[in-house]
C-alpha cells in the first residue's frame, strides 16, 4: 500500500472515530448513558452497528476515548522543566503549556460532563480515571525528584494540581469567552498566595 493511500485511510478511520465519539456524546447528553444503545450511536454517526464494534468493545470506551489527554501528556513537559524550577512551578508550567488543547474539546468536555453525571455508573468509572491520571502526575513527579517509588510528597503534590486542574476546567466551562491557560495560570496563582500566606504565618 502506498503512503497516500495510508494516509487517507487512516484519515478517514479518525474521522469514523470521532463521528462515534461525537455521536455518542450527543446521545448521552440528549437521552442519558443508560437509555442510549450502541446501534442509536452507530446511526447517529451514519455507519453500522458492526463498523461500531470495528472502534469501541463498549459505549463506554466511546464515553473516555482521550479523556483529559493532556493528563497523559503532562509527564514529557513536566519532565523537560528547568531543574531550577521548583516541583510546584515545573507542575503549574507544564499544565498551563497544554491548556491551549483543551480550547478545542470544549464542547466534547461539556457534554462529557452532562453524560457523565447522567449515570451512576459513568461516576463510579470517572473516579478511577481520575486516580489514573493522579498516578501518572505523582510518577511523574517522583522520576523528576530522582527517587524509584513515590513518597507522600509526590502524592500530595499531584493530588492538589490534579484539584487546581479540575478547578480551572470548571471555571473556564462556566466562563464563555474565557481563554483556558489564563483560568488555569490563575488557580495555580491563587494556590501561591495560600502557601506564601501560610508559610508568612508559621512559626
């Protein structure tokens, strides 16, 4: 096979992708998760039943397909700060580098969010993709701290930047016109004030 005929092909392929994906979330947010079938989601995206199952095993892999990618992103941008920088700057920097990604999804993200809390299920699945993601920020936090396993501070830290993340996409969904990096560059801004304010106050 020729490379113009692979590219094509695989064209095509990602654009079968996310007519499903788009499809799906359409559905889910219209109907609910647990009311859609997966031959309404195939409709939906004008392909058949079995070209369904050629992509996803369930209607939920279509629900996660390339949740909060730039989640798994973070490790390589996270990883190519400065070593001058501290572990909370380097953090802050890395997400709010890959913020501009997210202007794109805003839409996927806002109906991902109605189908997810449509179903008790998809809250449940959420959850632990969020651990997920939380695991791959604190590894990533121990490699650049040079140490084998995670202590609490790699969790700590991850688990609060993962909270200022999922805070600024809330804010920047409920703000229209608002740009995402700048949301996020002042949540991790905030979060500086209250350490300086606290680490001013002690003893």
């Amino acid at each position: 096979m020729q490379s113009g005929d692979r590219s094509r092909r695989q064209d095509r392929a990602t654009q079968t992708r996310l007519a499903l994906v788009d499809a799906a979330l359409n559905l889910f947010s219209t109907n609910g998760f647990d009311q859609t079938t997966t031959d309404q989601i195939a409709k939906g995206a004008g392909v058949s039943p079995r070209t369904f199952f050629r992509y996803f095993p369930t209607k939920e892999s279509v629900l996660f397909l390339g949740e909060y990618d730039f989640v798994r992103a973070f490790s390589g941008v996270y990883l190519a700060q400065p070593e001058s920088m501290s572990e909370l700057d380097a953090m802050a920097q890395a997400f709010i580098t890959l913020a501009p990604g997210l202007s794109r999804q805003r839409g996927r993200i806002t109906l991902y969010r109605e189908a997810v809390s449509s179903s008790v299920k998809l809250i449940g699945q959420e959850r632990k993709n969020h651990d997920t993601s939380a695991r791959t920020v604190t590894d990533a936090i121990a490699e650049r701290r040079k140490i084998a396993v995670a202590d609490e501070r790699c969790i700590l830290l991850a688990s609060v930047g993962m909270l200022v993340v999922e805070r600024s996409i809330d804010r920047w969904i409920r703000s229209p016109g608002s740009v995402p990096e700048d949301v996020m560059r002042s949540e991790f801004e905030t979060l500086h004030g209250l350490i300086g304010n606290y680490q001013d106050s002690g003893p």
